[in-house]
C-alpha cells in the first residue's frame, strides 16, 4: 500500500469514526436539547430546533417536585445496590465451586445457569408474583430478590471466567498456609480476580437500574415505583409529556454516567480481563 493510499484509509477511518460518535451521541443531545424546550415548541413549528426560542426550565422543576423523580431514583438506587451485592456475593461463591472443583455434570451445570438467564420474563412474572403476594412483600425493597432472577445467572457466567484466570499455584501455596476454601475464595481469589468482578458489578447495578417489568408489577405504589416505571406515567389519557419525560431522563442518566465515569478504567480492565486464555 503507498503512502497515498495509507493516508486516504486513514482519513475514511477517522470520517467513518466521526459519523458513528456521531451517531451514538446524538440522541443524547437531543434529550437534553429537548429537555429545555416547552411542550408547545416540541409539537410545534420550533420541534427542529437545536436552539429553543424560549428554554425553560419548567420540565425540571415539574419532574422533580410534582412527579417525585427523585423519589424514584432514590427507590431504583436502593434496589439496584441491594441486587448488586447480593449477586456479586452468591455469584462468587457459585463461581468458585464451578472453577475450581471437579464433579459430574459441571457442563450441564452451566448449560442450565444460561438456559434459566433466556427465560422471557413473562413466563416467569406471574409465579413471582404470586409469591410476593402471598408473603405480602408486594411494593417494597424486596424486590431485590426478584431482581437476581435476571442478573444472577450472566453473573456467574462471567465469574466463572474470570475466577478460571486466576493461577492454581496461588491457591496451592494458600493451601500449603494452612488456608481453608473460605480463605482461598476471600483472600486470594476474590482480590485477584477483581477487575471481573467490579465489572460484574456494574453490570448488574445498571441491569437491575434500567429494570422494568418486574417493578411496575410488584411495586406499583407511587411511593416505591422505580426510575423506568415513574417516567413510564409521565403521560395523561391523550399526551404525552415528551419534555418532562427528557428532563427525567437527563435527571435520572447523570447518577450512571458519573458511575461509569469514575469508574470507567476498571469497568474496561474487567471486560478485557480473562479475554485472552493465558
């Protein structure tokens, strides 16, 4: 290839780069550059406007003191943090056993841990349901619960993995110590192989965040509704309220992005991490 040639390929690199930045970005833009417009500049002659001809901030002050959207950022934190310990918790403990010991059907084992993470969620609402009926757990934090139905499984899956990186001569010499299976998994495991597991995590957090039906359908109080569910009723019997629904999509993405932002170098260190079989 010639240096002119090298050259263009670089250029319809960086313009194709461009154009999908651009394209991934730009309806973010839009939600916040709507969030500021009035109902009648969004339906209106202004509704392609990148600059609303009179920005108001009427959206945010309505979501967040008529529609309580913070109330329900507060309510999906809660569940989603409850969730996320649990699951890092009993994932890496099922993780463990799965990677390190040795016993008949461990493939099968797997095989179902996916099989129960592809089930349609509406096969398995209404049993759930049932159940927090019957234990009257119906519009509280408990939710949490039915959110591991969801997260657990992939959480194990990834666990496995990244567990399976982690040499066996570090645990051998552990053992040598003196040190039990309880120590090995704690203290020698788990710190190693925490990349995977931060990123197992987060991945959680924000599955059980963006949850939907499970929480309009055991938490429909308004009082315990969850961010998805609280937007979902930002409408009346004819309309529908787009500039309240982007003001609390801007309120309620700015908790995750500065998650993410902080976070980021080791969200990629444990995606990348047990990527390559070593």
């Amino acid at each position: 290839m010639s240096m002119n040639q090298s050259k263009a390929f670089r250029i319809v690199c960086a313009c194709f780069v461009v154009v999908f930045l651009f394209a991934s970005i730009f309806p973010f833009l839009w939600i916040l550059i709507t969030s500021f417009k009035p109902e009648v500049e969004i339906h209106g002659n202004g509704a392609y406007n990148i600059i609303a001809n009179n920005p108001t901030l009427e959206n945010y002050i309505t979501v967040i003191f008529d529609k309580h959207i913070l109330t329900a950022v507060k309510n999906s934190f809660i569940t989603a943090a409850t969730t996320t310990i649990y699951v890092v918790i009993v994932a890496s403990m099922s993780a463990f056993i799965i990677a390190r010991f040795r016993f008949k059907g461990k493939s099968l084992l797997m095989g179902l841990i996916l099989s129960i993470s592809m089930f349609p969620q509406m096969i398995v609402i209404g049993p759930i349901f049932n159940m927090f009926y019957d234990l009257g757990w119906l519009n509280t934090y408990n939710i949490s619960l039915a959110y591991c139905t969801i997260t657990l499984p992939s959480a194990v899956w990834i666990m496995v993995t990244h567990f399976k990186q982690v040499p066996l001569s570090l645990e051998e010499a552990a053992k040598i110590d003196g040190c039990n299976y309880w120590g090995i998994l704690w203290k020698i495991i788990f710190p190693i192989a925490a990349p995977g597991v931060f990123a197992t995590a987060i991945i959680t957090f924000i599955a059980a965040w963006n949850e939907y039906l499970l929480s309009c359908t055991l938490n429909i109080a308004e009082s315990m509704q969850s961010v998805p569910v609280r937007i979902s009723y930002l409408r009346d019997e004819y309309t529908i309220f787009w500039g309240q629904i982007t003001a609390a999509a801007i309120v309620v993405i700015i908790p995750t992005l500065i998650m993410v932002l902080v976070f980021q170098k080791q969200i990629v260190a444990g995606i990348s991490h047990g990527a390559v079989k070593e």
